[in-house]
C-alpha cells in the first residue's frame, strides 16, 4: 500500500498499516490537535529574527548554503516554538512552491498547527525527523519532503530551535539526514563557543557593577539573568526585560525602564565585539523587606484589586454589597475589610443540609448589630434564593454582604442576579490573579514574610510565579508560598522548589493587557460553546488554525 493510500485510509478514519510508526504517531497527534488535513493557514507569529541562536547559527546555515547551489533544496531555521527565522532557497521555482506552503520568515510550522512536517514534528519528539511527500498530514505538503532536527544549547540544554533542510519529494535522498545532522553539530559547537565568551563577558559586566553600587544590580541577556540577593528579592521577570531592553536599540546608556511594585533601573548595554549581548540594570532604591502579615495582602495599592476593594467599602456604607469572583480570589478578604469589624458569616453552602436550621440562624444574625456576610449565594437554588431576599427585607437591616461566583468576564447565574436586583446590592467583580502578575510578586513576598526566616525566592522562581495562570486564584499562591516555606532549606527558595505545574510555567511571557483581554474573549466563546474550537471560531471571525494558535499562546 502507497503511503498516499496510507494516508487517504487514515483521513477516512481508518488505523492503517504499512506506514512507519513515528508518522502515525504524529499523525494522530495532528489529529487531536485539530488540524484540517486539506487545507491549514499557517500562523505567523511575532518572532525574534535577531536572536542570539540566530546570530550564532545563520552563518553556518549560510556557509552549507553555498555547497547545495543548484541542489534544489531550501535550508531553514526555527527558534524553539517552531517559528522559522531564517530561510535560504537554491533556485526560483522551488522558492515559488514554498512562499506557497508559507516556508517563510515568521510563519510558525509547530505541529500543534501544521500537522506532522519536519520542523515542527522534530520539535515535538527531540529528535530528526524526516517527513517525506505524503506523510505530511496536510495535503498540500505532499509535494515535499522535509528533513529537520532540534538544536539544543549546549550549556543549558534546553531546545533553542531546529535546522531543516526541504525539497521536493522526488529528489528525498538519504544525504538530506547526514547534511541536517552536521550543521546541527556546528551550530551547538558555535553556540557552546559564543556562550562561553559572552557569558563570561556579561558576569565581568556584573561583578564590576556589582563592586560600584550598592543595591539591587542584574545583568540581563538572551537566555540569561544574574543578580544579587537584592535584585533577585524584586521578582524580576527575565523575558519581559529583554523585550524592552531589546526596544531600546539606539538609545543610550542611562535610559530607565520600569519594574514591578513601581520601581525603576538604569539600564547600560553590555556589547561584545560590537554587538549587544545583554545590559546591566541597577535599581537606585530598594522596597523594605515586608513584615509579617495577619492576612496575605490581597493587591498593591492601584492595582485593580485594590480598586474594588475600596469601592466595596464604599457600597457597604450605603446597604447591601455583593462581591464576584473566581473562586479563592478574595471575596470574603474584601468583605472583611469593607465592614471593619468582625461580621457574623453564614454560608450557604450548609443550607441544604437543614435548611430550616440555616434559615434560624440567619433571622438570628440580621436581628443583631454586628455586619453579616453571606457566603457562596450563588448555591442557593431559586426558591432558597428567593427567600433570603425576602429575610433580608423584612427585618432590621445591618450591613450585609454577600459573595457569589462567577467566571471572568461572566454574569453571575440567574437567580444570584435576582438576589442582587431585589436587595438593590452594589456589586463589586474581583478581577482574577492571572491578570496582576507583578501583584503576584508583591502577594508572593508579604505572604512569605509571615513565615520568618528571612526567606527570598530566586528570579527564576519569581519569573514562574508571574507567568503562571493561577485558577486557584488568591488562596492557591497562599498555599504554594505556604508549603515552599514549610519545606526551604536555605534562604533562597529555588524554582525546583515550586510545584511541577509552577515550574511550567517559567518559559512563558506574561501577557499584555490588550493580549490578556483577547484572551479573556476567547475563553468566554469557547465556555458558550461547550469548548467546540470550529463554532468558537466562527463567531469570533477567525480561523479555527488560528484559534490554535491563540489557544497555545495564551494557555487558555
């Protein structure tokens, strides 16, 4: 049986046989995936065409370049996520073919989006791959053959991107694997030379200006981040400053860029051989360590969860105030300090245990002076929720809060809104943790200092805790910081010594607040539709391709 045969039985939903094991395998990846096997957009993505991997390998991509001249084939290069940074094409009809397939700069071939094909599925496995013609699960690669395998830094050893070599699927032949195989070799050996001298260049840079200054002092670089307890105590975020720094070009030393916690460093470009390779960043002032915290501090001052804090003490002087959110976000913390003083507090999550019980008590505590908070209306059903209402209004009435749950950007459900309009509560939304990274770090901080010790995470570890998307809100960084503290053996808290699904985390960027609210729109969609990706595309007007691509890039 011919592969495209294979392949035709495959789409037909069929297990064939007869094809190589590695294919199928991807094959049913790009399946799960997704993927429309006859036709895919290929996503462009905002890619770094001057990276430090793309510095080091281009000149050996382009020296072999020479070699394949009227070879008709097309070498290329990728970063790590799939996105290709570089491409070199032997003759004008096969550069034609491939600006076709989007075998272009900035076009991103992961196979989470493109199905099995060199680059991407070479990235998935860690290994060389060689896709010929039909096995490419989209059709309209079949006319090629692809050969592609991933670079891995030398020193850290992490996948900093891929070479692949393509042609046409008539010419596949076994040199094609020994050509990928030596320019990756190159590569890592030019990698582990540039490393060795710019690294060491950059700590020069970090121990001079270590020696000058007092405070808080990191030297920044692609793929790299050194600082003193005192600038690794700042939870600075290694990706997000190499951005900007990287949007500096032209500007000179001196230049100041903003922190978290509202800070602000000077920033001097490290060159080596004429070319940047990181900058030093010093902070002139240093925040006080925290002190210990009755309770975690739930915002910093300005940021969104303070805002609806105190617009939550402003609607408990004038009646009854409900508080949205996800769960563990702080409802009940903002309640409390709304009323000051202690509230009496009855949750609704025990009313279906004896509700004539639960209803005693709650004509108990609004026939009192002290505020009450009622937990959890939103599990009230609607003849319980009704009579709550009417409870309420008919005695005495002291300050009454309530909180309810309610995903982003979502309406609370039916019969909570009606609570709501009958009481004529103000409502205040507790925005989630995953959108006030540099909160995270303040939180993560306040919250360790409770524990004494003088303990400190490391940048890496305050790098994690930023990018991670929280769903447990407020109370799951509580317990994180919680346990990491109970188990620290020193006084810095590593990033080994976070959760598994934290650690994760730490090779993600934190979004910007146009990205964040796209994606916040993208959930919603997806919620409406039961998670069915081909709807949800539809009604937001794009791709379902495209949908993939946002999906991975905001971890929705």
């Amino acid at each position: 049986m011919g592969t495209v045969d294979t392949w035709e039985r495959f789409q037909a939903g069929e297990e064939p046989r007869g094809v190589r094991a590695e294919v199928l395998t991807s094959w049913r990846r790009s399946r799960f995936s997704g993927v429309d096997p006859e036709y895919v957009d290929v996503p462009y993505l905002e890619t770094d065409l001057d990276s430090h991997f793309a510095r080091v390998a281009v000149p050996i991509m382009t020296g072999m370049a020479d070699l394949l001249v009227g070879d008709s084939s097309c070498l290329a290069l990728s970063d790590a996520s799939g996105s290709v940074v570089w491409r070199w094409v032997s003759e004008p009809m096969l550069r034609t073919t491939l600006d076709g397939l989007s075998v272009i700069e900035g076009f991103c071939f992961n196979e989470e989006f493109v199905g099995a094909n060199g680059l991407g599925t070479a990235l998935e496995t860690g290994g060389l791959t060689v896709v010929r013609g039909s096995e490419h699960f989209v059709h309209r690669f079949h006319d090629v053959t692809c050969v592609a395998a991933p670079v891995r830094h030398p020193v850290t050893r992490r996948v900093v991107g891929a070479v692949n070599v393509t042609c046409r699927a008539a010419d596949t032949n076994s040199l094609l694997s020994v050509v990928v195989r030596k320019l990756v070799d190159e590569i890592q050996v030019a990698l582990y030379d540039s490393a060795t001298a710019r690294e060491q260049h950059l700590l020069s840079a970090f121990l001079d200006e270590q020696r000058r200054v007092g405070g808080p002092v990191a030297v920044v670089g692609d793929g790299l981040i050194i600082a003193n307890p005192q600038a690794a105590d700042l939870g600075l975020d290694r990706l997000d400053l190499w951005d900007e720094i990287r949007a500096l070009r032209g500007a000179g030393d001196g230049t100041s860029i903003g922190l978290p916690a509202d800070l602000t460093a000077q920033v001097r470009i490290v060159r080596d051989a004429g070319a940047p390779a990181g900058a030093v960043i010093t902070v002139a002032d240093q925040p006080a360590r925290p002190q210990p915290a009755r309770r975690p501090v739930a915002g910093a001052a300005g940021d969104e969860w303070e805002a609806a804090a105190v617009r939550a003490r402003r609607l408990a002087a004038d009646g009854p105030v409900v508080v949205l959110g996800e769960p563990g976000s702080g409802r009940r913390s903002v309640l409390a300090g709304a009323f000051g003083d202690d509230p009496e507090v009855l949750d609704a999550a025990t009313h279906h245990a004896d509700p004539a019980a639960w209803f005693d008590r709650l004509r108990t505590v609004l026939s009192g002076d002290a505020p009450v908070v009622l937990l959890h209306v939103d599990l009230l059903d609607t003849t319980a929720s009704a009579a709550v209402t009417a409870t309420i209004a008919a005695g005495p009435r002291p300050a009454v809060g309530l909180t309810a749950t309610a995903a982003e950007d979502d309406p609370a459900a039916p019969q909570t809104m009606r609570l709501i309009d009958r009481l004529a509560a103000g409502s205040v939304r507790l925005p989630p943790l995953r959108r006030r990274p540099d909160a995270v770090v303040a939180i993560a901080r306040s919250e360790l200092g409770r524990y004494g010790g003088g303990q400190t995470f490391a940048a890496d570890a305050f790098a994690a805790l930023r990018r991670y998307h929280w769903p447990g809100n407020l109370a799951e960084l509580t317990r994180v910081v919680r346990d990491v503290a109970r188990d620290a053996d020193g006084p810095t808290i590593a990033l080994a010594a976070l959760p598994a699904e934290v650690r994760a985390a730490v090779g993600r960027r934190v979004l910007s607040p146009i990205e964040r609210s796209e994606a916040s729109v993208i959930a919603s969609v997806l919620r409406e539709h039961d998670g069915n990706k081909s709807t949800a595309a539809r009604e937001l007007g794009i791709s379902r391709t495209a949908l993939y691509a946002k999906i991975r890039t905001y971890r929705i």
